[in-house]
C-alpha cells in the first residue's frame, strides 16, 4: 500500500502528536503546530484518504483522527524518527548497570529497573535459562511411609517431597535407574523415549507400582522442565495507571492479573523470538489482554547466542523511538556485563 510524500508526512504528524496529546487529532491541531506549509482544507481531505486507506480512524463523527494498528505499524517500519540518548543519559546508565556487578540474576533485574525508569512503561526480562545445566545426580530419600523427598543436583540442588509410597530399598533401586538413564544429560537430551523406557524398566522389571511411578516420573519430567524456564521479572507494572487507555477499572484488573502470572508472561517473551528490537502493535499480539496495547522485545546475548529477552508493554500510542533506543542501549550493555560475569565465574 504506497502513499505519496505528503500522505506520509500528515500521518507522521498526527501520530506524533497523539503520542503525546492522547486525544483524537485534527486537521487544525496539524496546520498549525507543523510546517507542512498544506492548508487545514487539504489536510482534511488528505486524512479522509488516510482513514480510507485504513491507516487512521475516526472514533467520533465530530472527532479528529487517531491511527489504527496498519497506521502505527508504517510509522514505526517507514516513518519513526531516530531517537537520540544524550551522552549524559547514557553513562549514567552504564553507571548504574556496572556497579556493584556480582550475580548475574541482580544485573538482570537492574536492567529491567532501568528500562523501565527510562521508558516509564512497564518492563519484562527473562533471565538465561538453563538448557546446558547437567544433572549430576537424582536421589530418592524416604521421608515417612508415604512420602519420599526426591533430589536433582545440577549446579544447584533441587528438592520436593512426594507423596507416595516407596520403601527404603524401592528408593534406591528407582534411584538408580534414574542415574542410569539420566545422569549426565541436559533437559533437552531426555526424550518421552528416555521416560518411558525408565517406567517400562521400573514396573516391568522391578515390580514398582504403575501408579508410584507415574507420579514420580511425572515430577521428575516437571523438574528437568523447570530447570530450563529461567526467571522473569516485572518492573513498573503500576504505570499503566498513568495512561488514559487503562483507565477503564476492569481492563487494569485484567492487565494486572495477566502481569502477575508468570506463565503468561513466559510464554510471552518465547512467542517473540527475533533479532534486533522488534514491536508487535495491537492486534499482532496473542494475548487477547493485549490487544489494545503494544510489546517492544529484544534479546540480549553471550558469545552472540540469544540468552534472555528484554520487553517493554505500554499503549499503542508509546513513544517506539525512545524505546527502541532505551532497548537498543540497554541489550548492548547486558551483553557486555554478562560476557564478564560469565568470565569471572568461569
């Protein structure tokens, strides 16, 4: 869908000043505060186009205009203007970024703090996650007649009591053919195959209850899992209060709920895997909570391999070329600290 220069400088005009005005844009508010040198008449026809075109869209017949998802998607691929970081900004935040660099979870967090502190929406970042730890050894200790604690040691020792009955000896010998089948491997080295052959060996073999085993091989699948699911965190959720577009009780209920679980989120970051900084607008987004809003991502890397995912979540209308710089800034500088964490560590 082309338009002409002079379709594409009133868009971007009305665009930038919805972003700041949140209120519906008209062709005298453009004749005056832009030197397009156009009259309001042929402004006004010009956005007659635009709206025909499906770029923009008139929410009142007495209203101006205000763009629709097609009309921020060309502005933010064709139109967006370079934001600038002034140096200052900018070494405050490696400042604050690499002080006090001890652990890699605290630097994360400390970038999701500073996204946010800098874009003022709310922010999402994933921690790294464990797709190359190695299970060093699975234990079963029983606890009481019904329970046993059942123990993953990776890097790190990981633990939960079961409720099931397996005898001291049964837990040895279960014990030992999960370190068999398992030790050694990384999460995404067990197969279904591998699982079922553990299960086949342990019931048909050994005697050991169906049942007893398929709760135990249940959490055994469920904890490798949960090694490679990483951490996320939120930060600055309490500012969508500020923008008119969430103040609607209801939808901040809804888009505060969403924020808290976890999972969703999760699953939100791994829907957008990309290169570069990249925005879904409106509609592009899975969630329906977020269909009047829009998610900025980038991924933040070691050794030039994708290990994390900073995202922003605001209005459609945000300020995308002050994100997409503040995420650019920030995705180098977590590179950099993160390849000397990983250093030190080594």
């Amino acid at each position: 869908m082309e338009l002409n220069d002079r379709k594409k400088m009133i868009l971007q005009a009305i665009i930038d000043e919805y972003i700041v005005s949140a209120e519906p844009v008209g062709s005298r508010a453009i004749s005056k505060k832009n030197e397009l040198g156009l009259s309001s008449a042929t402004i006004r026809n010009e956005m007659a186009d635009l709206e025909e075109m499906g770029f923009l869209i008139q929410p009142h017949t007495s209203a101006g205009r205000i763009p629709s998802d097609v009309g921020y998607r060309f502005y933010v691929n064709s139109l967006m203007h370079r934001y600038k970081m002034g140096i200052e900004a900018i070494e405050q935040l490696e400042r604050e970024l690499r002080s006090k660099i001890t652990r890699l979870d605290k630097t994360i967090m400390r970038a999701g703090y500073l996204a946010a502190a800098l874009t003022d929406y709310t922010t999402v970042i994933s921690t790294p996650v464990g797709e190359s730890m190695e299970i060093n050894k699975l234990d079963l200790v029983p606890i009481s007649d019904d329970a046993v604690m059942f123990i993953i040691v990776t890097r790190t020792v990981k633990s939960r009591m079961i409720k099931t009955q397996l005898t001291a000896d049964e837990c040895t010998i279960v014990a030992q053919v999960l370190n068999n089948m398992l030790a050694g491997k990384t999460a995404e080295d067990i197969s279904y195959d591998t699982i079922h052959e553990i299960e086949k060996i342990c019931c048909g073999k050994l005697g050991i209850e169906p049942k007893v085993m398929i709760n135990l091989l249940h959490f055994v699948y469920e904890s490798i899992s949960e090694l490679d699911d990483g951490e996320i965190y939120v930060e600055n959720a309490k500012s969508i209060l500020k923008y008119p577009e969430y103040r609607d009780i209801d939808k901040a209920r809804e888009i505060f709920s969403f924020l808290e679980d976890k999972n969703n989120l999760k699953k939100l970051v791994a829907q957008t895997d990309n290169e570069g900084i990249k925005a879904k607008i409106g509609t592009e987004n899975e969630p329906e909570i977020l269909k009047d809003s829009s998610l900025v991502t980038v991924n933040y890397s070691l050794d030039g391999k994708a290990v994390g995912k900073l995202a922003v979540i605001g209005p459609k209308r945000m300020n995308y070329s002050q994100v997409f710089a503040s995420l650019d800034l920030i995705s180098n500088e977590i590179d950099k600290l993160i390849g000397y964490i990983s250093k030190d560590e080594e």
